[in-house]
C-alpha cells in the first residue's frame, strides 16, 4: 500500500526546505491608455521546486508549462517564429521584474490529486491500478508517484556532475 498522495507531498516538501525554487509568472496584457497599448509583461505569482513536470508550491501541486530566461528586449533577427514568441516573453518576464537570466515558469496549471480516478486522468497524472502516477513523457510510460518524487529530489539534491 502506497502513502497517500498528501502526505507525499507533505514529505517532498519537508525534503525540499533548503532547496531553492523557481519563480511561477503569469503574463498580463496590461490594458490600454488613451488607446494606446501597452506592452505585456510576466507578473510575479509565486515559487516552486521544479521536479520535471511537475511544480511543488507550499499548497499546490502545479503541471508545468513554459519556461523562459528573463532577458531584456532587444532587436534581433529571427529565422522561426517560434524564437520571436520565446524572445518576447523573455522580455515580457524582464519588464515584470525579473532578474536578467533569472528562470520563469509560464502557463502552469493545477492539479488536483483528490478527484483523480482512472477516469480523469490528465496529461500529466492519472490512477494506475489504483496507484497515482506521473507520465513525464507523453508517449512514455506511468510512474508511480512516490518513485517519481523521489528520483526527482535526488536529482534536485544532488544533482550529476556538470548540471550545476
């Protein structure tokens, strides 16, 4: 019998005290003056430990979204929009404050793990054989999350050599 997903959480967090977190923004379009508009910028909303595809807040457990590298606007030439969009939060997280080069979490979405059945499963968490489990990757397979947490607080704490 496997401990029940809050005290996982519980037990994760209480590993992860004197781990740093990463900071969680939302972006907002602020909105226009005298019909001029505004350029967006990412907000501050919160920290959390980073654990794959997963973010572990003091109240929440979070699915990951986007992470961008806060970096001041400037001009440049981009062969993929895709880049420019990248680049453009980028500065959108610079404006709302964030350090340059400081790491931002953006599109972020609850989870909520006491209404999960087989039957709710989302992309990231679903019951497996009666077990809560994480998929990391879409076509790969079901982790039980317990195991999940801790190989990814190992890797927090003690990271390979050359990731740090």
């Amino acid at each position: 019998m496997s401990a029940p997903p809050d005290d996982l959480l519980t037990a994760a967090r209480r590993a992860l005290i004197d781990v740093p977190r990463e900071a969680l923004g939302e972006l907002v379009v602020p909105r226009r003056i005298l019909g001029i508009a505004r350029a967006p910028k990412v907000v501050p909303r919160t920290t959390a430990w980073h654990l794959g595809v997963l973010l572990l807040t003091d109240d929440a457990l979070l699915a990951t979204g986007e992470i961008v590298r806060s970096r001041h606007d400037a001009p440049r030439g981009y062969t993929a929009e895709s880049q420019r969009q990248r680049s453009q939060l980028a500065a959108a997280a610079y404006r709302g404050g964030f350090s340059e080069g400081t790491p931002v979490h953006l599109g972020w979405s609850p989870l909520t793990l006491s209404a999960l059945t087989a039957e709710s499963a989302s992309s990231v968490l679903a019951q497996v054989d009666g077990v809560i489990s994480v998929r990391w990757n879409p076509r790969g397979g079901w982790m039980p999350l317990s195991k999940y947490l801790d190989e990814r607080i190992d890797l927090l704490m003690n990271p390979p050599g050359g990731a740090t």
